[in-house]
C-alpha cells in the first residue's frame, strides 16, 4: 500500500476510536499537501527528521491532530502547524526536543482500563532520536528518560490503533 493511502487509513481508524481533528480541518484546507511550507521550515530546523518520511508526509498533508475519547479520559496530541489543534512544533512555546527526542506528540490515558472520569493519569511523550547517538526510530518519553519504543510512525500509529490508546502497555 502507498504511503499516503497507509496513512490516510490509519487516520480513519484513530478518528474511530473517538473525537478526531487534524489541523488541515482548523484550516479549512482542501488542498493536497497544505502543509508542505511548514514541513519544508521543519526540515530546515531539524535535518535529521528526512529519515521519517512517514511522518513527513502525515505533517503535509494533515499538518498535526488531536484525538479525545470521553469514556476513558484518553487523549492523544499530534503536533504541528496549528496550536487550535495541538502544540505547534514549529513556533510553540519551548524547545521541542526532550530526553533526546524531538517530540512529535503525547498521549495521556488513566493508569487503569476504567470507565469514566479519573484523575489518574499517565502521561506519555512520544518523538524522534535527535541524537544520532542511538538506533533511529520512535522513542517513548516518561519521567524525564526515554526509551526506544518502535522503529517508524507509521508503526507508532498502527500500535496506536491496535491497542486502543494504551501505549502504556
């Protein structure tokens, strides 16, 4: 499957799994990539992000989201270029490399499976290596220290989807 249909499918799966919106819906965009400025800026600022090529594309063309599912306190933020969306990687407050990564969003989800409102969070980091020190891939930032977690975006998505949220497990 191409890129694209891969990441247009697994777009459509996370908006199922709640409420779903992408920056190009704040924006109001119909066009293909309208976000391939930003992504360009992105580049330039930080060279080592051309090896993800999927989340490269996912920025053009969806340009960051934020997915909310009510019953479980679930939320998961993909920044961006819109901060009526999520944190704006770009022209967002703060440097947005931690731990080594440069974050390209968050997941907050209840420490248990449950039901309903709690305050009983995790709260999860999820970025790219920006070390160049350590395996290329996607690194899970908890508690000031990250870890490898899994080798592309695209793979982060698809755990996404398959687990519900929970990328605590």
């Amino acid at each position: 499957m191409e890129l694209r249909a891969k990441i247009d499918a697994l777009v459509s799966q996370i908006a199922r799994m709640g409420d779903w919106k992408s920056a190009r819906d704040a924006v109001g965009s119909n066009e293909p990539e309208p976000f391939a400025e930003e992504v360009v800026r992105l580049v330039t600022r930080y060279p080592f992000v051309k090896r993800a090529t999927d989340w490269l594309e996912f920025l053009r063309v969806y340009g960051g989201g934020m997915m909310t599912r009510e019953r479980d306190m679930l939320s998961v933020g993909l920044y961006g270029f819109s901060d009526d969306v999520s944190l704006p990687i770009l022209d967002g407050p703060g440097e947005p490399i931690e731990c080594g990564c440069l974050l390209f969003g968050d997941v907050v989800l209840p420490k248990e499976r449950i039901d309903g409102y709690t305050e009983d969070t995790i709260s999860l980091g999820f970025g790219l290596d920006s070390t160049g020190a350590r395996p290329w891939g996607v690194y899970r930032v908890r508690d000031r220290q990250s870890h490898w977690y899994c080798s592309s975006f695209i793979e982060w998505m698809e755990r996404l989807v398959q687990r519900g949220g929970r990328l605590i497990e």
